[in-house]
C-alpha cells in the first residue's frame, strides 16, 4: 500500500484504539466524579478531533459523515463535562445555575440553524454553469464566505467549542464556576454571531443571481461572443492532459474559440490559456449551444457524456484524440459517432480501414500534428562524451495486455542495462497513470526509480552554482504568477469565476515566453552527469525530447510523436511475439530498434546513436515519420486550420438546407423559452 494510502488507514486506527479509552476515561471522572481525570480526558479528545479533522479521510468516508462524528462525540463530551460538574456541587456556586444549561441548548441550537443557512447560502452560490476567462461580473458574482462557517462544520463547532471546553478546565481547576460561564458565553457568541454574518449572503446584496437569469445571460454571452469552433471535453481529474495539449492548437484556428466542459472541477485542471472556458453539467442547459453560432467542435477523447452534445445537429463533430499510437484506444469503434475523425497521417488512415469499425475513409482527414512544433530536429551525434538516452514508458492501460507497458516485465532489465555505460545519462520519465490498475507496474516504478537514484550516488561531477538555482526560482516564480490564480482558501466556484474573468491582453504570449525561459533555467540547474527522474508535469515530454539523443518508449504516441524529430529509438517488444510480427502489427516500430524483455539491442543502439556510420534506420525514420504524421508541406498547423475552416462551411451548409427545407424557420430550433409562430413551444430533445 502506498504513503499516501496508509495516512487515512491509520488514522482510522487510532481513532479507532484512542477515542473510546477517552470517553471511557471522562465517563468515570465525571461519575466518580474525579475532576482532574475528566477534564484531561475532554480536554485531550478535543485536542485529538481537531488534529484528526485535518487528516485524509478514511476509505470510503465522506466529509458529511465525519462531521456528523464530530457533532456527535462533541456533544457526548460536553455533557459529560456538564455531568461532572453538576456531580461535585461546582455550578450550585454560580447564580442562576439554568442559565448555563439554557445558554448550553443554546450553543448547541445556533450550530445547527448556522448549518441549516450554510445549505441554503451554498445552494444559492450555485450557477447551472462555470466560467473562466469571461467577465460574469453581470451575475452579481462576489466573494464566498468563510469555509469555516459554509462548508467546515466539524470543525466549525470543534473550534468555537474551546473556550467551552477551556472555561469548564479552569472550573474544575479552581472551584470557580464562573470561568466556565464565561466560557460558554464566549463560545455561544461566536456560534450566534457567525450564524448572523453567514446570514448575509442571502440578502439581495450578497445574492447572484438566480437560474434563469444567469442562463439568459449565458445565451446573450455566447450571441455576442459568436463562438465558431470548440473543443469538447468530458473525464477524470488525471485526464485533463489529453485537453491541455490542444489548448495552443484551439488558440490558434481562425475565428472565436471556446472550451466546452461538463465537470465544474475541470474548469481548474485547465491549463492557463486565454481561450473561453463554459462548463455546463447539465444536459438541458447544454442543449442551448445549439442556439449559438457554434458550428465545431472538437473532441480529444472520448468519454460517457459525449452522446449527450453529439445530439446536437447543427454542430459538426470532429474526433482528434489525444495522441496516435497503434493500440486499440487509436482506434476505437465510438469514432464512427463524429462527423469527421481527424488523424495525423496516412498510417492512422490505413489502421481504421483495417479495423473495419465503420469508419469511412472520406471522413478520415489527415491533418498532422500540430502540437509537435516545439521538438526540434536531428542534429547528429551527440557531441559530448555523455549520450542522453530517454526512457518514457507507457502505463499499463485497461486491459490487461502485456504489451502495453515494458515497465514490469522489461523496465528493470532497460534501465539496468543503461546504468551499466559510464557514458549515459539516463532521464527516465513514467506516464503519471503508471501502477493505477496494476500494482505490479507501480512497484517496478518504484524499484527503476531506488536503481537510479542508487546509481547517482556512485557518481560525481561538478554542479551548476547557486545562480542556476536562482535562475530557475525566479523563472517558476514568474511562471507560477502567469499561469495560476491565487486564491482564499475559503474561495469556491463563484468567487474563482471572478477573479478569473477577462484574460490581460498578450497573457498567452507571455505564458510561452515564461515557460520556454522556465525550461531553459531547469536543464541548466541539473548537473549534466546526473539521472534524472521526471514525475512532474514540468518538464514536458516535448522538452524531454529535446535533451535527448535517443528514446525507449513502447507502443505510444510519444513513438509517434518523437519520430517529428527523426533522432533513433527503440521500442521494447513485450508483447509475446516475435519481431517480425511485432514490426508487422504495429507502424510505429518499423524505423526502431527492437529491445527484448532481457534488454537485448541496447548497447547495438547505444552505438548506433554514437556512430551515425552504424544507424542504419536512418532513411527509415525519415520515411515513417511522413507515414504516421503526414508530408511537412503544408505545415500541420495550416492543415488542422483547413480542416476545421472546412468543417465549418459544411455546418453552414447544412443549416441553409434547413433553412430551404422550412420556409420562415431558422436552421437551429429556437430556444425552449421561446414560442413558435403556432403558440406551442419547442424543447430540447430528451435526455
């Protein structure tokens, strides 16, 4: 099991083992009653619920059934207190001695009506949609109120309960029953007076507005935005790359650009760009696009929900997917659902006529690969005594298939051999998804990563200076500024939809000039003799190509779309067959060398890499690369904008034969709120 697996397991544990011994423990001193054990036990569980509020969550537990924990034990433990003190006499020194009970209902009263406000002001903060790099100023947007009091009800109470819980202390401690009437008191006003302040965000100043409005507002938005070409995008928190890597390509097109998402946590996994971003959950209000000049849409992966915006007529769609390989998932039956489906070259053509799943060869269009600008060309041997050799494997994938990742069964025997030469410089770059469904793969990452780090500690060198180091602090500083939004930790969607309006003006240009600069300042700071172990986002796979002199990849797009810079490769063959077959199945590995599970041919590459006399692929790279990405004239970045401009004229197209067929009627069916000349009104169609 993984750290970060444990963290929550264990804090099960030892709620678990401590939390009953402590309630058992302030039991019997409130009973006997033995003043000093109860409060060090209430005191003690106090302490221990506030430090265990901000641990992970266990498996399988929600923040609502926590919460309700917490409220739970808090109430068990203050009337214990309350037992106790009553037990010994203590209170009878205070006058009015109901009050306190009357002032503990009431403590207990306010934290459940704050609660109750905390539903409705959350209920009001919620739009049918979300926004990013559009002025929703209109929407009355402001600022969320404290977490503390909205969201964090455990540890709202756990936290105005102390001075409780400190004022019956110092009572036990003293005789004193007024430190615990003070205590109280103070603990009732912070309780009351939060409920009062969360309070105001119903009043009309405080208040968006409500869902009609804000989804008529969306449609005068997007009538005088004029969107004509998105991109569609639909997944899981890990899946937010195959968009980001589109995000450039979408900027580029001629005409107005949009995003169209469906889960409202994506609308932050997006990279920085200055592209409108619309996230609409529900289907209903998604089905208002067809109203708009949108007339395309892109779609880089497929997923659940893209039956649901497929439905919609006058909208062209077009699959891109989010990178190009020989492995079922390039090549997917679902394709036939799009209008178009959009491929890098002739080789990608070739795979959907043989899969015969339905896709016709006129609505294949190839288009190239227009993110692949930044990598650059083949530049000789390396000059150096190092060679630079990447390994960036795949992960494991869905289906079980041996052949998806070299990872287990060759990883260790690839990098082992590598380590071997004193002239490699190893980078070793594992897809983020590596062991997510098999475990085996994530503990043979876990080993590759202990040999690497292992073989730099045999070795030595000199290093950048401190300058390296603060070059590359202020260039993530600068770039960290450009691309992220700060915001309150209390902040939630409606007041992120404001801060993140209208982009500055040139913030896209500014964004590649910052993270070229970043780039640029990392490779310097690393010691040129190092190994390096890439996990993050940053450095990118583009940027890892252009510091090597070599890739071992298995069958994936990064074959594919390392091959734009025509440098040799290898591809580890795991998957049962032999090389004859493996060439045969699979395009991308006929300019490679091959790698057997034991890592045999990595020394007879490493050589070729060295001696370009011995690389006998290079003729086949070069012809490969124009067989799987498609000719380099025109560029792909022409092409992909031909492609999408077509595309559009045949949307137009369609709605005037609409139109030609209906008299009076425009080619897009009018909105739900609107009646037709024959008073009956039109819906969208059903879910």
């Amino acid at each position: 099991m993984s750290p970060a697996g444990t963290a929550p397991h264990r804090a099960a544990q030892l709620t678990a083992l401590v939390l009953p011994t402590l309630f058992i423990s302030q039991s019997v001193g409130a009973l006997l009653p033995y003043l000093p054990l109860m409060v060090v036990a209430a005191a003690t569980g106090l302490a221990f619920d506030l430090y265990l509020h901000d641990r992970p969550l266990g498996p399988g537990a929600s923040r609502d059934s926590v919460a309700v924990e917490v409220t739970t034990r808090q109430l068990l433990r203050d009337i214990l207190t309350l037992v106790g003190l009553l037990r010994t006499g203590i209170l009878d020194l205070l006058p009015g001695q109901a009050l306190i009970l009357v002032a503990f209902l009431l403590f207990y009263g306010t934290h459940f009506v704050c609660q109750a406000v905390a539903v409705l002001v959350r209920r009001t903060r919620s739009l049918p949609f979300v926004t990013r790099n559009i002025d929703a100023s209109a929407l009355r947007l402001c600022d969320a109120p404290p977490r503390i009091l909205s969201r964090q009800t455990g540890r709202r109470l756990l936290r105005f309960s102390v001075p409780t819980t400190v004022g019956m202390m110092l009572t036990a401690i003293t005789t004193d029953a007024y430190w615990g009437g003070i205590g109280l008191a103070v603990s009732l006003t912070l309780s009351a007076g939060g409920t009062l302040y969360l309070g105001t965000w119903l009043l009309p100043k405080k208040r968006v507005v409500g869902e009609k409005q804000a989804l008529e507002w969306l449609d005068g938005w997007l009538a005088e935005y004029q969107p004509t070409v998105g991109m569609y995008f639909s997944g899981g928190s890990s899946s937010a790359y195959q968009a980001n890597m589109w995000l450039s390509t979408l900027a580029s097109l001629d005409g107005k650009p949009i995003i169209v998402l469906r889960e409202r946590f994506m609308v932050q996994k997006i990279d920085a760009t200055d592209i409108p971003i619309v996230c609409i959950p529900k289907v209903a209000n998604l089905m208002r696009l067809e109203h708009s000049t949108l007339k395309v849409l892109l779609h880089p992966a497929n997923s659940g929900k893209t039956s649901q915006i497929l439905r919609i007529p006058s909208i062209k769609h077009a699959f891109t997917n989010h990178g190009e390989s020989d492995k079922l998932s390039s090549c997917n039956p679902y394709a036939k659902a799009y209008d178009e489906v959009w491929v890098a070259g002739p080789a990608a053509r070739d795979r959907y006529q043989l899969a015969d799943i339905g896709v016709e060869d006129k609505d294949v269009i190839e288009v190239g690969r227009p993110q692949l600008a930044p990598i650059l060309p083949y530049r000789g041997a390396p000059a150096g005594r190092l060679t630079t050799v990447l390994y960036a494997p795949t992960w494991e994938g869905w289906d079980g298939n041996p052949g998806n990742t070299s990872v287990i069964l060759a990883g260790e025997n690839i990098v082992r051999e590598l380590l071997a030469d004193e002239n490699v410089r190893l980078l070793y770059k594992p897809h983020p998804m590596t062991g997510s469904v098999d475990p085996r793969a994530g503990a043979a990452n876990i080993r590759i990563q202990a040999m690497i780090a292992e073989a730099n500690g045999r070795r030595s060198g000199a290093r950048p200076g401190p300058e390296a180091a603060a070059e590359l602090a202020r260039r993530t500083e600068e770039l960290t500024a450009l691309t992220t939004s700060a915001f309150r930790k209390s902040a939630d969607e409606l007041e992120r939809m404001r801060l993140q309006g209208t982009p500055e003006e040139g913030r896209a240009a500014a964004v590649a000039d910052a993270n070229a600069a970043w780039e640029e300042a990392y490779w310097n700071s690393l010691p040129e003799w190092e190994h390096q172990i890439i996990t993050t986002a940053r450095p990118g796979i583009f940027g890892c190509f252009n510091q090597a002199d070599v890739l071992i990849s298995d069958v994936s797009s990064v074959v594919s779309d390392y091959l734009t810079s025509e440098k040799p490769y290898a591809v580890a063959n795991t998957s049962g067959m032999d090389e004859g077959d493996f060439r045969v199945n699979f395009a991308t590995v006929r300019a490679a060398t091959i790698l057997t599970p034991d890592a045999d041919g990595v020394k007879a590459l490493l050589a070729a890499v060295r001696n370009p006399e011995l690389d006998t692929l290079a003729a086949e790279r070069a012809e490969l690369k124009e067989h799987l990405l498609g000719p380099s004239d025109p560029p792909s970045p022409v092409r992909f904008n031909q492609a999408a401009q077509a595309l559009c004229a045949k949307a137009d197209e369609r709605r005037l034969r609409m139109e030609s067929r209906l008299p009076g009627i425009p080619g897009q069916r009018p909105r739900p709120d609107q009646d037709t000349a024959e008073g009956t009104v039109v819906t969208a169609a059903p879910v």
